[in-house]
C-alpha cells in the first residue's frame, strides 16, 4: 500500500515517479490540480502559523 506522504512528495516533484503509474492527458491535469491544491494549503497553513505565534495579547 503506497504511503500518503509519498503521493505528496510525487505531486511535488520530490519523490521519485511510479513507472506503473497511469499516463494520459486527464491524469496529468488531475495530478496538476492535486498539485496547486497542496501548495495552495501548505501556503494557508505557514500563514495560519504565522499569525498564530505573531499575535500580541
């Protein structure tokens, strides 16, 4: 069973590819939306961070 960080780390071109991965043109649109999804909510999550440890009382 593949791991989810792996799929992550292949979304963002870190992790090696799968060659028994299926290719096609709708599949690699999907893994772009995947893609800009993630970094979209790594993104809102370092500033959610940020704001939480910013923040004066």
């Amino acid at each position: 069973m593949k791991s989810i960080w792996q799929q992550i780390l292949r979304y963002l071109y870190i992790g090696k590819k799968d060659p028994s991965a299926p290719q096609g043109r709708y599949v690699s649109m999907m893994h772009g939306m995947n893609r800009i999804s993630i970094i979209v909510f790594l993104i809102a999550l370092i500033i959610m961070l940020v704001k939480l440890f910013t923040r004066h009382h």
